[in-house]
C-alpha cells in the first residue's frame, strides 16, 4: 500500500475523530456517509480502510505497547538509563504500575480509535455503491479482521470491555467481547481472498489464512479448545503458509511478508516508507556504538531460559549482545549501556531512524503450530508432530509425550519479544511463579488485568473499575 494513500486515509479520519478529544474519547462518529467537504474530494472506501493499518505505525506501538506487553513480563527489563523512567516504564517493570500510567492509557485510547475507524470504514464501504462484490467483500473482511484484532488486545488487557455498537460507557462482558470479535474473524474469513490471491501490490494487507490464525489464537485465550485446534489446523493444511528453514533471518528485511508471515505491520511501500515510528530506535542499543534509546532489553531470566534449555539459535536471533558483531558487520562495543538489546528490532538499513522500515510480526505460522499443539492436548489429539517442527527447526530433539508446561516453555523462546509473553503468563496461571522467579511480586487478584485508566474513570464515573485498583 502506498505511503501517500495511507497518509491521506489518516487525515481523513482525524477529522472524523476530532470528537474523540472531547468528554469521553470512546463516543466515536460512526456516520456512514461522508461527503465531499470532508476532504474536498470523493474519499474511497480503500483510503478508509488504510487509515485503519495506519494506526499500527503510530508512535503509541514503539513505547506504550513495550511497557505493557514486554517490559512488564519476565522476558524483559526497562533497559536505557537507570535515571531515564521512560515516564512509567520503570513502574511496569517493578509490577508497581497504577490506574494514571500513561501507557496504559495511551493503548486504551488507541485501540478504540483503531475500532472507530475500522467500524466507519465498514459502514462507508458497505454503503459507497461499489459494484465489484468481490473488492467490496475484501475491505470490509479487512476492517472487521482490524477491528477483531483491537478488541482482542483490548479484553486480553482489560476483561470487560466497552463495545463500542452497544454502548461506549458499559463494560460488556468478556465472554461478549469474545464472541464479537470471533463474528467479525468468521465473516472476515469468507470475505478476504487467500495469501496467494493478492496482487503483489497489496501483500501485507490481511487475508482470510490471517483472519483464521487470529481466531484460532481467540479461541485459545477463550478455552475453547476445539474450535481452536480445528482454525489452526486448517491454517496448518491450507498451503499458503510454512515454517521458513533459517529462523535467524526471519527478521531481516528477506523476510519480510514471506513464507511464515500471516500478518505484519507493513514498514515499507515500493521503497522504505513509513516505519512503525521509532519501533527499532527506541530498542537500539545505547551509548557507545549504538544507534537507540536502549529500552526493552532482554533480562537475565530469559537468558538463561534459553541457556537452559540449549537453544543457540533462538538465543542468538533473540539477543543483542554487547561486544558482538551482527550478522551485517555492524560491531556493537562491549561498552554500550546494558549488556543486550532485542535483535528482534533491529533494521540494518535504518537503525537509529525515527522513520524506519521495520516490519513489525504481529502473527507468524510457528505460532499456529504451537497453538494447535497446545489445543490438541486438549482434545486429545497429535499434540507432538506441531510442537516438535517448531522445536527441529532450531535443532532441538523432539519430545514425544508434550506436557503443556513443554508448550508454554515453548512459546516463551520461539515468540520473546513479539508482545505476547506477559498475557500467556496471566493465562496459564502462571504469572505469580514466574514473576518471582525473576524477583517480582505478582499480586493475584489484581494484576491479572489492567487498571482502566483514572481519566476514563473521571469522564464516564458510570464504568467500573478492575478488582482491587
């Protein structure tokens, strides 16, 4: 998709959105005509559409989503500077965050943005009288596969959220909000063509196999078992996807939107456009040699996961560190200011850019695999022959007899640093144990979910607030 389209999709909706600036940010316009004055030109139904993927490139997924997904867990430290908070970094890190955090808030406001837009650009769509069905049907799947994506990040954040059709001050119950966003993955899985069916062109744009690794993920945080073994497996047996043989290039620049790729945010057009802003520049490394800020570095505890369970290769694709040369010749002095960074982040091309071109891998095909691993134990079925393709491709010996604890140890090693750690902590119960084990205190009954932030609190006082903040 290309920069200049994207940039006019996001004008475009910041002046829908003007509105959300006001009493309560979650009251979004949800018109589904707009006329020329809008804009001053006819708007089509795709630019609607892109504004949606713009979202995913906004500075809030460079530094609030850090603080909430990595930082937080066992996988990561604040990193930088022991005088540099990062605002309320250093809080998430300590598991000593509360109901004002800027981060918090920053994804709450986001990610309901995200959801208006993708609701406008359905309605629009639907109504704009486009006479090719089949183009129509794939931006509406597209929307609703954003839409279903947000609100998944939302209710694995917050439980309870508010839906945004029903009412914009009451939280629904998660259940609900589960079943919504399992509506909008199902319609968007026969609404969006196959991978292979795109236009070179539009590649990164979701497709239907995107749509089917989503639910299948959905299922699993759900509990239903089933469904989730039968949406991933079907993702396993369609074709378009594969596990890509050299994981330590799976995020170089080849690899970007390749055989193992279900959905990335797109870093780049025809030529490197517009990055997801400052995502490589805030991880970089620090100080002498580097090119970054320094946040969100690996901790002791993950390493020596990784060490324990001799896992190289992972390790070395995972870990920047200090004193090494990367895989492009770029040296990194022994004397930066923490002793590793996320490798996972780093752009050989642009580094230390504020505007980079690093794709960001929201949803890859190993993770399919460990899904439908992780669901087959469930049911009772193969739950070994996805497991170990997963563990072979790294040159660890195969188990026959997998525990769930083998699949969520997993799970850490094969997806550090792709935001996902701390919620599959709080979802297998283990999040207590294993913050300890990295010498933080986990309290439960309340840190199994965020807080809703106190300015969402202070505008609509009719919406509740999470146990025991």
């Amino acid at each position: 998709m290309k920069l200049k389209t994207i940039k006019f999709g996001m004008l475009l909706f910041t002046l829908l959105l003007v509105a959300n600036c006001s009493d309560d940010y979650l009251d979004v316009d949800s018109r589904a005509e707009i006329d020329a004055a809008d804009s001053g030109d006819v708007v089509e139904p795709e630019e609607m559409v892109n504004g949606i993927y713009g979202m995913l490139t906004d500075w809030d997924y460079s530094f609030s989503y850090l603080g909430i997904t990595e930082i937080i867990s066992d996988n990561a430290d604040k990193g930088s500077s022991a005088s540099d908070t990062g605002t309320d970094k250093h809080l998430l890190d300590a598991l000593e965050h509360t109901t004002t955090g800027p981060s918090i808030l920053a994804m709450w406001e986001h990610w309901y943005k995200s959801i208006g837009r993708a609701s406008i650009a359905i309605n629009y769509t639907g109504d704009y009288g486009l006479t090719d069905q089949d183009y129509k049907d794939r931006l509406i799947g597209e929307a609703k596969f954003l839409r279903a994506l947000n609100y998944f990040w939302l209710v694995r954040s917050f439980g309870d959220v508010p839906l945004q059709h029903i009412d914009y001050v009451v939280r629904q119950p998660k259940d609900d909000v589960y079943e919504f966003i399992e509506q909008d993955l199902l319609d968007a899985i026969e609404l969006l063509p196959k991978k292979s069916e795109y236009a070179s062109a539009d590649l990164g744009r979701a497709t239907q196999g995107a749509a089917q690794a989503l639910l299948a993920k959905v299922y699993l945080y759900d509990e239903k078992w089933q469904d989730s073994y039968d949406m991933a497996t079907a993702v396993v047996t369609g074709g378009d996807y594969d596990l890509f043989p050299n994981y330590e290039e799976l995020w170089r620049e080849s690899q970007e939107n390749g055989i193992e790729s279900l959905f990335e945010v797109q870093g780049r057009g025809e030529s490197i456009a517009h990055g997801v802003q400052q995502y490589s520049q805030v991880q970089g490394a620090r100080g002498t040699s580097g090119w970054g800020w320094g946040f969100n570095i690996p901790s002791q505890n993950l390493l020596d996961a990784f060490n324990a369970e001799g896992d190289d290769i992972r390790r070395d694709a995972t870990i920047i560190f200090a004193g090494e040369t990367l895989w492009d010749g770029r040296e990194v002095s022994a004397s930066t200011e923490n002793p590793m960074y996320s490798e996972k982040a780093y752009s050989s091309a642009s580094a230390g850019a504020s505007d980079g071109d690093k794709n960001v891998r929201i949803l890859r095909f190993a993770e399919v695999l460990l899904i439908q691993s992780e669901a087959a134990l469930h049911v009772g079925a193969d739950a070994a022959t996805p497991l170990n393709r997963v563990r072979n491709r790294v040159d660890l010996e195969s188990i026959s007899a997998p525990t769930y604890e083998d699949i969520w140890k997993e799970r850490r090693l094969e997806l550090a640093f792709e935001h996902d750690r701390w919620f599959d902590i709080v979802r297998t119960g283990e999040a207590q144990s294993a913050m300890a084990a990295n010498g933080k205190t986990f309290e439960v009954g309340k840190h199994e979910l965020f807080p809703i932030p106190s300015l969402q609190i202070n505008q609509t006082p009719e919406m509740t607030q999470n146990p025991n903040w």
